[in-house]
C-alpha cells in the first residue's frame, strides 16, 4: 500500500468513523476541520477528552452529535494506544480482511463502512477510481465526485 502520512491515517480513521447521520461532503470537510483545530497538538495519540470534545463544539459545530462523535473520537485514540501500541499504521497493515477486522475495533465502524475505507484505500494506492466489480465487493455507494473529493482530501493531507 502507499505510505500515507500519520495525518493521512487518521483523517480516513476518523471520516470513517464521522461517516453517520450527515452528507458525505459535509463529514469529509468536518473531519478535515478537526484536524486543522488540532493541528496545534501534532501528536494526535495524547489528545484528551476535552480538547476533543472542545474542537466538536465550537461553532460551527463538526457534526450532529457532537459529544458522541467527540466520545467515538476520543476512544480511537485509546483503542491506537492500547490495541494498535500507539501506531496508527497498525490499523492499515495487512491485507485488505486484516484492515476490515481493524477497523472493526473502533466504536462507531461498522462492516460496511470498513469495506468502504478499505474501497478508498485502493483507489489510493492505484491514484484512480476502481473498477465496478472492486466497488460492487465494497458494496461502494460513494458518487464519483464524493470519492474525488474525498481522494483530494487525502492528497492534500501532508
């Protein structure tokens, strides 16, 4: 897989878990948003309740639930330290079986939204869309203008 940035990881770790009761674009420019208000903190693994909870609430506010999304969030970060040893790259190894059940740790991921990530996660290392048949297996609902987005997103992320 292509090497991503510890940025990189964690805005597709935390879209993912984003990824509920909103518009897709809305979600991809929130968790874009949440990692610009915690920029100040670049280790994002000592990041406490508050401060994320903060950085949900503040207006505009990052999602429809704020203090569960603030909570979920708040909970990857205890489930990289405790399951992965602090290593978010931990949570992208293996093959694409061995990231679904990953991603499956953390509260807030369901099946689907790990094939999903798993979906983005190939166009990334291919640097384009995949074909029908990859989308179909992922059961891959995203527009392709969601999943541009989305990839320009992850570019950009450095």
């Amino acid at each position: 897989m292509k090497k991503l940035s510890v940025k990189q990881m964690y805005y597709i770790l935390w879209v993912t878990i984003m990824n509920q009761s909103q518009n897709a674009l809305t979600v991809m420019h929130n968790a874009e948003e949440l990692l610009n208000r915690l920029e100040k903190n670049q280790f994002y693994g000592e990041m406490g309740y508050e401060q994320i909870n903060h950085c949900f609430n503040t207006l505009p506010k990052l999602h429809r639930f704020p203090n569960k999304m603030a909570r979920n969030i708040y909970n990857s970060i205890i489930t990289i330290k405790c399951v992965f040893d602090g290593d978010v790259s931990k949570v992208f190894s293996g093959d694409e079986k061995n990231i679904i059940m990953n991603l499956l740790k953390f509260d807030g991921i369901s099946y689907h939204k790990a094939s999903l990530c798993t979906y983005i996660l190939k166009c990334i290392e291919n640097r384009e869309l995949c074909s029908g048949e990859i989308r179909k297996k992922c059961n891959c609902n995203i527009t392709d203008e969601i999943l541009f987005k989305e990839l320009t997103i992850i570019e950009n992320l450095l």
